[in-house]
C-alpha cells in the first residue's frame, strides 16, 4: 500500500511541474537510467543475433558467470568510491584459490601437496582465506591512509609481492608449481553442486553465495555508519574527517573488507575452475573495475551503488557472451595468426592476409577481414591444411 501511496504522490508531483520542468525530470531519469537502458539494449541485441539467447540454459549460464564475479566487484567498488583502485585483487584471488585447493584435495589424489593431512572442514577453510584476504588489504589500507600513498602504487606493489608469496605457496611439498586439483568431492558439491533446478537446468551453489555477498555489501553500504563515513571520506575526507570520521580507520576497513571478498571470490573459483595454477585471478581486476565504472561507481569517489555493480557485472558477462558465440562462428578462433604445418600464417592489418583456400576456418577469418578492412584478401597456395589451435578461455 506505501509503495501505491508512493507512486501516486510522485504522479502528482509530476502533473504540477511546468513545461520545462517535465523536460528535465525526462532528462535526468533517463541518465539515471542509463544502466538499464544499455542492458536492455545489449540483450535485444545479442538476441536477434542468436534467438537461443534467451533459452533457460543460456540465462542460467550467465547468471552463473556473474554470480563467480560478483564478490570481487563489489569488494573493489568501495575502493574506487574511495577515489582509488586495488591492482592487488586477480592475485589475491589466485592465492586464496591455491590455498583453497591445497587444503580441500582429496586424500586419496596421488598429487597431493599435503599427503598426511586430511581435508579441512569447509567453514574453516572459509575462515582461512578471508583471514588472508584481510591481511592484504590491510596491507593497502595503511599504506594508503598512513602515508597517502596513491592507491594504483601501493595495490601494484602489492600484486607483485601476492604473485610472490603465491609461486612460493605452489612449490611447498616438492609440488614444482603442478596444478592443484584433485579437490574433494564435498568441496565441489558445496561450491557447483546444485538443490534447485530452473527448466531442468540446476543453478549452482555458489549462484546464491554471491547472491549473498550482494546482499549484505548492500546492507553495510546503506544501513550502517561504516558504510556512510565511507562516502563521507570518499566524497571529501577533510570534512569527513572535521565531522569527526577516522579516515584512517576507515579507508583501512574499506581494503580490509575488499580483500575479504577478493577471498571468498578465490574461495569459489577453487572448485569452479577445478585446476589451479599461479595464472588463476590473473587480471580478475580488469573485469571487476570495469564492471564498476560501468555500473556508475565514480573514481571521483562518493558516488556508487550496489545495484550498479550487479548491474554492471551482468552487462559486462552478456557482452563477453556475445564476442565468445561470434568466436564459436570461427571455430572459435580469432587470433592474428594460423599455424600450419612447417609454416605461420598471419592476418596483417596493413597487408594482404594469407589463408588456406581448403580450409574452413580461414574461410571464416577471410570473409572477417575482408568485412572489417575492405580490402580484398589475396590467398596463397593452400599448402597443408591448418592445425587447430586450441580455444582460448
């Protein structure tokens, strides 16, 4: 009844507005707005492209992917309203991953990096790498707060110092940097198993663990102190800090809480990813400030929301949806070069493309080209026929 009551009032505010007034109330709903016009956009689009789109199994798929990458944008989100950045994240995903893995391999797996030790009960393993993502944004927090340090300096040099600790971590044992896999069955049913099933299609776990995280970073962004004396200092620490904010304390908690999720991100892609090396996380960074910006989140600082973030990892997946099935035309490869038995066959922006007339896939990237340079590809003798290169994830 509020909310009928609620938009009744808002009606009536709209009907007493003059002619130029109702312009601008279309003008800044329609910026404030924008997100969702784009998403729409994005999705009609990739629709007409391929009308299977919208399928059950296509939605909960993309459901799926946003939901493994939510953790993490919403963690580095504070840092930029914060007017600042965390280059640290990808590498503390990776970490907290391999530490997740090491501790939750199966005890029977031959590969096993501790062979005597047991799997670790869930919780506690759970405990462990936010404990260890905590500690690095820490790390960052005090050197951002205490020493004003730019946030992009300190994050970077503590990527570095992660990437460190993590190739040192997947040497301990005699494991010689091998992947860790082999995880337990109960790690994996908890993380990708599934207890509901939308059009036969099951929605894995960790879709309602990051249903979770939004959920609460929403709550502490909007119904607590911590969350407003974040955008206090974001928006301006100096009157923060007159208005009796600790920006020290603050700007300390808000890396804390991003290295949290940066943990419980690594947490999920253990068991999604099932194999995990030194690469996992890398440039998971890139994708969650992209998301972000995109989602409204402002470097300016002082400005985001939570539903932005969503908003914008879920544009984001959609659009790298749509360049994964233009791929899948190619067979799924869209590299500059082709190799061939005994030679290597390149696609130049600036010169004539070489192409196996015999071959399919070079038939594809030939209409491409030809499409997007308007020049007319001159193709050489065929010669062997093109070996597949693999398909890049």
């Amino acid at each position: 009844m509020n909310a009928i009551k609620n938009m009744q009032l808002k009606y009536s505010n709209y009907k007493s507005l003059d002619a130029k007034d109702k312009r601008t109330f279309w003008k800044e709903t329609a910026i404030n707005n924008a997100m969702y016009v784009l998403l729409l956009i994005a999705i009609i689009y990739t629709f007409t492209q391929n009308p299977k789109f919208l399928s059950t199994n296509s939605i909960v798929n993309i459901i799926s992917l946003s939901a493994a990458n939510l953790p993490i944008a919403c963690g580095i989100a504070g840092c930029i309203v914060l007017t600042g950045t965390d280059l640290s994240a990808g590498r503390v995903v990776g970490l907290t991953a391999c530490i997740s893995a090491s501790l939750l391999q199966s005890l029977d797996y031959a590969s096993k990096m501790f062979p005597n030790m047991k799997p670790l009960p869930i919780p506690v393993v759970i405990l462990v790498v936010v404990a260890v993502g905590a500690i690095v944004g820490w790390v960052n927090g005090f050197f951002v707060a205490k020493f004003q340090l730019h946030p992009f300096i300190v994050t970077l040099a503590t990527q570095l110092i992660v990437y460190g600790i993590l190739l040192m971590y997947i040497m301990i044992n005699g494991n010689n940097g091998q992947p860790l896999s082999g995880l337990d069955d109960s790690f994996k049913q908890f993380v990708n198993g599934s207890f509901l099933k939308v059009g036969g299609v099951a929605i894995p776990n960790y879709v309602w663990m990051g249903l979770a995280v939004v959920v609460l970073m929403w709550f502490i962004w909007n119904k607590t102190t911590f969350g407003k004396n974040m955008f206090a200092v974001g928006s301006n620490p100096e009157a923060a800090n007159v208005s009796g904010v600790n920006v020290m304390r603050t700007t300390i908690l808000v890396h804390m809480l991003a290295g949290m999720m940066y943990g419980i991100t690594g947490f999920i892609e253990s068991a999604r990813i099932g194999s995990n090396t030194a690469a996992t996380g890398l440039n998971y960074e890139c994708d969650a400030i992209a998301a972000c910006v995109i989602g409204g989140v402002s470097f300016v600082g002082g400005t985001g929301k939570i539903s932005g973030v969503v908003l914008g990892v879920f544009l984001l997946r959609i659009l790298c949806r749509r360049y994964r099935q233009d791929q899948r035309r190619c067979n799924g490869r869209v590299p500059a070069a082709y190799h061939f038995r005994g030679a290597e066959l390149f696609v130049h922006q600036h010169e004539h493309a070489v192409c196996d007339q015999g071959s399919d896939h070079s038939g594809c990237m030939r209409d491409r080209y030809e499409k997007v340079s308007g020049k007319k590809v001159k193709c050489r003798t065929p010669g062997n026929a093109a070996v597949q290169v693999p398909e890049s994830v």
